[in-house]
C-alpha cells in the first residue's frame, strides 16, 4: 500500500492501525513511523484510539494521528512531533478530537487537516498547544 496521493505525503506503511469498531489506548509508549503515519483507523466504524503521555513520530513525511468517520479521539498529555500533520480528522457531525492536559503538536507543517462532508469538532483544551510551521488549521 501507499498513502493516498491526495495527502500530499509519502510512505508505504502505518506504524499502527485499528478498524472498524476497535479501540486502541496507548499508556507512556513512544510509535515512530519513518513515513505515512503514527497511529491510524480505516474501515470506520466508531473507532477509539486513546494517546496518555505519549509521543508520537512521522520522521520523514506523514501524520501523527488519523481519524476516519465516527472515531473518538483523546490525546492527554501527549508529545506529537511530525513532518506534516499532527491530526487528519476526516469525520461525521458527531465524531470529535480532542487534545488536553498539556498536550503539544510540533508539526513541520499543519497541526490539523479536516476533510468532511458532515464536519468534525477539534477541541484543545487544558493547555493543549500545537507549535507550526504552517497554519494551525487547515480545513
């Protein structure tokens, strides 16, 4: 496989991956993707994926998180150091992401990419911080 094109960067493989209806909580662990992506979800469901003090690498290219439909996403705490985007939030009306308690986002480039058609809530909250090159928010 390869990231879609459309993403505007490059790899060939997910550090990690859930699907469908699957959760994943990640407690003090450091993902490290060359290129692509850290942690990821596809054949959405209502997916979790849950990041507490971790840290989160895209060396090369890529994301630090991806979210595809009704997924919920925490990020507590947690260090996102990427090459492109911290978060891709493709999403539903009620699907939501959030980064909280002193969580950061050192992107190269764009903290967050929402592309939807029923829109998505990105909140960042007790000190939530993202530290860009580009914009913030790219929507």
């Amino acid at each position: 496989m390869q990231v879609p094109w459309i993403l505007g960067t490059l790899g060939n493989n997910r550090a990690t991956l859930v699907t469908g209806n699957g959760a994943a909580f990640y407690n003090n662990t450091y993902i490290r993707a060359e290129n692509w992506g850290a942690v990821s979800n596809d054949f959405a469901g209502t997916a979790k994926l849950y990041l507490t003090k971790c840290h989160l690498e895209a060396v090369k290219h890529g994301y630090g998180a991806y979210t595809l439909g009704d997924t919920e996403f925490r990020s507590s705490g947690t260090i996102i150091d990427v090459a492109d985007y911290g978060l891709i939030a493709e999403a539903h009306a009620d699907a939501s992401d959030v980064f909280t308690d002193g969580s950061v986002v050192n992107s190269r480039g764009v903290g967050a990419l929402v592309h939807s058609w029923g829109g998505s809530l990105i909140r960042s909250k007790k000190g939530g911080v993202f530290n860009t090159e580009r914009a913030v928010f790219q929507i």
